[in-house]
C-alpha cells in the first residue's frame, strides 16, 4: 500500500499541526456570567462547583481575578430577594436595583471592562417567567416588551455596554432600540438572543438564581429543541428590528444551528455555553472521567468551529488563566 495522499504527514509535529490549526481560542472570545446577590456573603451553587452568586465585595474580587487574566467581559446575573419579586417584576428597572447598582461600581473600577446585562423578567418574576402572566396563565407579549424596554433603558442608564434580551418575547429587540435611541444611547449594543431554546439545560442556573417556572414551562416563547428553520426566521426578524449581535443559546447541543446562522448572518455570532454543560462537564471532570482541561477547551473550540466569534462561559476565569 502506497497512498499519495497522506493526510497523517500534516499531524506529524506540534509545529506543522499548528500550521493546519483551523479554529483558535482566545480571551477576547469569552465573556464570563456572573451570579450577584445582595447578601455579604459569597454563596457556593451546588449544581455549579466553581460558580458562587458574589456578595458585592466578593464580585470585586473576581472580576479583578479574571481582569487580571485578560477576561475583557463580562455578564451579570442577579439573585434578587424573594420579597422584591412582583408579578409585573418593577424590581427589574429600580434605578437603585442589584444589578444598575453593580454596574456603577463596576465602572467607576474598570472603565473598560465591557460589561453585558440580561433583559428579562424572570429573576424578578414571583411567577419565574421571562414575561408577564395574565389571569389565563398565558405569557403576555406586548405588556411584557414595555417592562423590559424600563429594565434595557435602566441597565442603559447606569452604565451598561450591551444589552441582552433573553426573554424571547416578539418585537423587543425593535422597542428596546428605539427606546435606547430616544434617551441618546445611540451606542448601547443590543445583543438578542436568537435562537434561545426550551433547554433542560438550564437547570443549575435556575437554581442559581431561584427563578424556575412556579408553573408550566417556557415552551411557548422559548423554541422546541427540534426545530432549526425557526431560529433562522428569528434571525431575519432580529436582523430586521436592529439587532447587532446574535445569540444561539445553549450551545453543544445546538452546533448545527450555530451553523446555520453563521452562514446566513454578517453579524457576529454569539453562543451560550449553559449552566447544564458547566455541570455536565464539571461533575465528569470532578469525578475523574474527563481530564478537565482538555474536555473544557475542546467543548470551547468546538463551539467556535461551528461558527461562533464569541462564547458566554461560566469557564472563562479558568481557561483565560490557562492561555
Ligand atoms: C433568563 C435566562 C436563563 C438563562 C440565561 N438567561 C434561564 C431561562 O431562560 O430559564 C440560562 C443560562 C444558563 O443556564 O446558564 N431569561
């Protein structure tokens, strides 16, 4: 046997393997959710080992930490007392809030630390959903756009770079830019998650911030797992309502569609690695099944191969440390 075509001579050393290296990672591709709570004390999440929800102080600290490593960005998530949480969530646009409140301190630290906030109502919601419930039990779309339209000027106001919308309600990323534009933030980004999907992948991170559903699930505003047209339909209209970034959300699961809006896109491509892969990965990892490391940068640079520019990973600290 004498093949002329030898792929194997093109992994033959470290040097010529990185030659024919494709994809690579880097800090600037991370950006690092954080949990925040009011309490002094920083507070493990058992689902999530490594993951706390910080006390202000102790957020201080690891934003400085993963400053100090080259993590550039970051996104925050508030654990918000139980006696805060209403029905239509007004806690959500407080201009003394958790979250407008961190962001301030934040900023008077590190001017340049790029810091991304989550638009939704369910750290807010007595009824744990991304939206409003009426009486019927059914999510209210447009009421729901104007809260969060309050909570994306109040994030605006007090400092933030670029907002999130999470909640998957329709026409928000369009009110949320024309309400940005009208108080002069003209340089807010709106980064919409897309393709957002009804994941039992966000498990840990609702428990993390105590916001499961008190009733039903989150199937009628979030996708169904099995569809991948749709999320290009929710890329038109984001594109369409002036969206300048997309989310695909979780991501290992979803490659493919991270795919397909990579290629019918010129925007850049975000994607969320979830709660759930954390802990997937990190209950392997602690239990010695997966070598931690490798598993971690390979789950990344495949998120990356599929089309992604840029990762939200509860991993970034750790693997910009190990850059
Ligand atoms: C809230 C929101 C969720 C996540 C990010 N923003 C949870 C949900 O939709 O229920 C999940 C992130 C994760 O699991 O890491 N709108």
């Amino acid at each position: 046997m004498h093949p002329t075509q030898r792929p194997r001579r093109n992994r033959k050393s470290a040097t010529i393997r990185g030659y024919c290296r494709e994809t690579h990672l880097g800090r600037e591709h991370l950006v690092y959710p954080l949990f925040i709570h009011e309490g002094s004390d920083d507070q493990p999440i058992a689902s999530m080992p490594g993951c706390h929800r910080w006390s202000p102080d102790g957020l201080l600290k690891e934003v400085e930490a993963a400053h100090h490593v080259g993590v550039g960005s970051i996104i925050l998530f508030p654990a918000i007392d139980e006696s805060l949480k209403t029905s239509r969530g007004e806690e959500s646009s407080n201009p003394e809030g958790l979250v407008p409140n961190t962001i301030r301190r934040l900023k008077s630290q590190w001017p340049d630390l790029t810091i991304l906030t989550d638009v939704a109502l369910d750290p807010y919601s007595s009824d744990g959903h991304d939206g409003i419930v009426s009486p019927e039990g059914t999510i209210l779309n447009d009421e729901t756009v104007a809260v969060l339209t309050e909570q994306a000027l109040c994030h605006a106001r007090a400092g933030a770079d670029i907002v999130a919308p999470s909640d998957m309600m329709d026409g928000r990323v369009s009110a949320i830019r024309a309400a940005l534009d009208s108080e002069g933030f003209q340089d807010v980004s709106i980064l919409s998650y897309t393709a957002k999907y009804a994941s039992a992948f966000y498990g840990p991170f609702r428990d993390a911030l105590d916001s499961a559903p008190r009733f039903g699930d989150k199937k009628t505003y979030q996708m169904d797992p099995a569809n991948a047209r749709e999320a290009l339909r929710e890329l038109r209209l984001d594109e369409a309502e002036g969206a300048d970034m997309v989310m695909v959300k979780p991501a290992g699961p979803y490659l493919d569609v991270i795919r397909r809006i990579r290629e019918a896109t010129t925007l850049p491509v975000f994607a969320y690695q979830v709660s759930g892969e954390y802990a997937m990965l990190k209950g392997a990892c602690e239990r010695g099944w997966l070598d931690e490391s490798r598993a971690v940068m390979e789950s990344l640079l495949s998120i990356r191969r599929a089309g992604a520019d840029v990762i939200l990973t509860y991993f970034a600290r750790q693997i910009a440390e190990s850059l």
